[in-house]
C-alpha cells in the first residue's frame, strides 16, 4: 500500500466515525454551536502570528497588513456574525396552510447534513478554510478538510490548530498533494464545498455526481469592471488599484479587465500609475506587495504577457522600481495591457495576477453586450453616478454579486450571500444563504385528528362537491 492509499483508508475511516458519531449524538444545541464557533475563534487569535509567518514563507512575500486585513480580521467578523444570528438562523420559518386544512400548522426546520467535506484554495488559505469550516459548524455538521498543497506551510498550520482545537471526529483535516485532493473529493460527504478554478470545479462535480453528493462550488472568472464616461478617473484608479493590486491580483473578485468610454484611457492611465506608485512606494519589492505564489504561476502571468504582446497589445509597466522585481522571489510588476483583443490568452483565462487589460466601448451598450458575451462572471463592478445607467447594468449583466463605486469589498458583508453563477459557481455562503446551504430544509406539516379536510372524503357528497366547485374555476 503506497502513501496515498494509506491516507485515502485513513479518510475513508475518518468519514465513517464521524457519520456515526454525528448519528449517536443528534444535532448539536444553539449553545453547542456557539461554544465551537467561538472555540475556533480563539484558536484563529492565538495564531494570529504563525499565521502571518506561515504564510510569509508560502509566498515569498506576502504583506502583513493584507494577511491581518483580509485572512484574519474578515474571519474573526464572520464568525462574530454567525454566533450573533445563528438564534434566529435556527428558528423553524413558519409556513402558510390553506384552509381546508385547518386547524394544522406547517414550518421549515434547518437540519444539519451530516458531514462536510472542504477542499480550499491557496490565494487566502486561512479564510477560505475556516469560513467555510464556520458555517459548517454553525448548521450544526462535522467537517473533514483538505487544505491546497501549494501552501504547505500554511497546510500544516491549519492542521496543527484545528486538531488542538477539536477531536477529530468533528474537525479533521488532511494534507497532501493532488492525488490525496483526487480521492478526497470521491468521498460520500454529505456534501462539499469547493474553492477554487472552475476547470477544477467541473471535475470536482463531476466525481460528486457519481455518489450524488450536492457541491457548492466557488469558482472564478473574469470579473469585469464597467466605467461610465460621466465619472472622473482619479477616484476610479484608486479604487481599481487596491482591488487589483491587494494579494498581487491573486484573488477570485478581482478585478480582471475594465472597460472604459474611448475618450478616458489616458487619464486612466495616469491616474492608475500615480496611486500604483503612491500605495507601493518601492514597487515590487514594497513590504506591502504580495507575491506570486510560485515559479509556475510567475511564468504562467509572463507567458500571457508576451501572447498579448505578440497579438498586438501595448504593454505598459506601472508604479515605481518595475525593474527590481528580481530582488523578490516570484515578485511580478503591475501591468496594464491596453487594446486587448479576444483571441489573447489574456482574454480567455482568469488572470490571477497583476495584469489589467484595459478595453474601450462606444456606449454602455457595446459594454453591456461584451459583458453578456462571456461566461457570468463571480463579481461585476460598475463606477459611476449616472441612476439609469446604473440600473440598465444591473437589470441587464447577470453575475455572482455586483458592487457600484468599490470593488471586493461585497466579500467583507457578512450578511450578503457570496458565490457565483454559471460557470462562476454553484450555490454560496455568508449569511444566512450560507447556513441553509449546509442544512436540510425539512418541511413538516403537523395535523390534527380533527381537521377540515376530514369533511372531503369518501363517500363524497354534496359538501365535497360544493367544496371542488367553489376552488376549481
């Protein structure tokens, strides 16, 4: 038995003791719930400095601030969020009964699934982990979890805090690499929820099918952002640069290509060079700019660089010190890629990096059309101040969720529903849309012996007929 045969029965025996032990002891109180989730909390605290080393060391570079901001204090309000609403999110949702069926009462009860199965990605390892293991938690399931391999060092550490955190017949977590995700995803969960590519979603589905295990699937996708020809550069810029540039462009919701009117590229330009410079003073090698997480992904952002430039594209290399990139392992300056055309590699894959094709449009329609033209993106994000405009693009672009005037920030509103559609995802989290996601809405109807509907039954009579005639027109 080689070791990822060994680690697949040791998986396989995981899922079993935790079905049993989930079937022994019945769903877990409101008060159960909290205690966990704010157990987990706590750990995410007492880590909260091997957590920004661990991830240092996966990528090279990777800003404090950026790892404090979006992996830490984004999870610690979550899991606030959750412990302040599960009450509510727990109470039966009262359901209407049609008269003839008095005196009855119908409800929907949110019962846990049994056991999660996570697999999470490598951009945001700690929240895109434990956010998902929080609301697990908190629909009242146990969870098995399977960390990204290109973060290992992160890997291990979620290893280590979850198992000083829970038994392992409520939270396991196991770590290794492609194959040991291969087999994991082939395991009878109760269901399971991926992040990550939406090439590796489809196969991620596909092995769930074969045992009918439900998927909620966080893709990605080219998020687009659209630009009224009404609105000034300067705010647009900076807010363009921080969604694109925050984790080196290394984020699902990032902005991945932005359409402007014809008549606003050079200010644009201008405007995204000045902030790029401001918020990363030393470029590249800034303490504050993250990384690309490793040699294949840098390569991989070089090559649809040169393919665009070779199609046609004028690349053009923003912010200050673009050329001491080499000074930081896998450091990539941002870029802007302007005239970009379809047939570039650029177009066609999800960027993941700090490359920004700049496209131009006539009129919001051409822009709108474009948009419709691709594949529902997970984000959409419209800049501009103009209200029919406003409401042409939000009635007329289908996506994952949309943010007007900022970018990404939706992923920080816990009390929004996130993920996507399409080929951007299937299903979602946050919210109370999270907590139903990992629950079975059973719906109960409770009668009593007496009941209205007693008066329709065989033999039928003229009551019967009166009743059919007087609901059937």
């Amino acid at each position: 038995m080689n070791a990822a045969e060994k680690i697949f029965y040791e998986m396989q025996d995981c899922l079993i003791k935790q079905k049993n032990a989930f079937i022994k002891e019945g769903p877990p109180s409101l008060a159960q719930r909290k205690k966990s989730l704010k157990t987990l909390r706590q750990g995410i605290l007492d880590n909260r400095e091997e957590i920004e080393k661990a991830l240092i060391s996966d990528f090279g570079n990777r800003s404090r601030h950026e790892t404090r901001l979006l992996e830490i204090m984004t999870l610690l309000k979550g899991i606030d969020y959750l412990c302040s609403n599960l009450k509510n999110f727990m109470r039966p949702q009262k359901k209407h009964v049609p008269f003839h069926f008095h005196p009855a009462r119908a409800y929907v009860s949110y019962q846990p699934l049994g056991v999660i199965g996570i697999v999470s990605p490598w951009n945001y390892p700690i929240s895109l982990t434990i956010m998902p293991l929080a609301t697990a938690i908190a629909s009242g399931n146990r969870a098995m979890i399977k960390p990204s391999e290109l973060t290992p060092t992160t890997s291990n550490l979620i290893l280590k805090i979850l198992s000083n955190l829970f038994p392992r017949e409520e939270v396991a977590v196991f770590n290794g690499d492609a194959q040991i995700s291969e087999k994991f995803i082939s395991l009878v969960f109760d269901h399971l929820f991926f992040t990550g590519s939406t090439r590796i979603g489809k196969i991620v589905m596909k092995v769930a099918s074969e045992n009918l295990v439900p998927v909620t699937l966080e893709l990605g996708g080219k998020s687009p952002v659209v630009v009224s020809s009404k609105t000034t550069m300067d705010y647009v810029a900076k807010e363009i640069v921080l969604g694109k540039l925050f984790n080196c462009g290394q984020t699902c919701v990032a902005p991945d290509y932005i359409m402007l009117h014809e008549n606003q590229i050079n200010s644009f330009v201008a405007a995204f060079d000045k902030y790029t410079k401001e918020f990363y003073p030393d470029g590249p090698i800034s303490e504050d700019y993250t990384s690309i997480i490793n040699k294949h992904h840098h390569n991989r952002l070089k090559k649809l660089v040169e393919d665009a430039a070779h199609k046609g594209a004028t690349i053009v290399e923003v912010g200050n010190n673009p050329k001491k990139r080499s000074q930081h392992q896998n450091s990539m300056a941002p870029k802007l890629i302007l005239n970009p055309k379809d047939e570039m590699d650029v177009m066609s894959e999800e960027i993941f990096g700090p490359l920004l094709p700049v496209m131009t449009y006539q009129n919001i329609d051409n822009a709108i059309e474009y948009v419709n033209s691709k594949p529902r993106p997970l984000a959409l994000y419209y800049f501009g101040d103009d209200t029919e405009e406003r409401k042409k693009i939000l009635s007329r672009t289908t996506s994952g969720n949309v943010c007007i005037n900022t970018t990404m920030k939706h992923y920080a509103l816990d009390d929004l529903p996130f993920g996507g559609v399409g080929a951007s995802g299937i299903g979602s989290y946050h919210g109370i849309e999270g907590f139903q996601s990992m629950s079975h809405a059973k719906g109960i109807l409770e009668f009593r012996k007496w009941n209205m509907s007693n008066l329709i039954q065989p033999p039928f009579g003229k009551l019967a007929d009166f009743f059919l005639n007087s609901n059937i027109r």
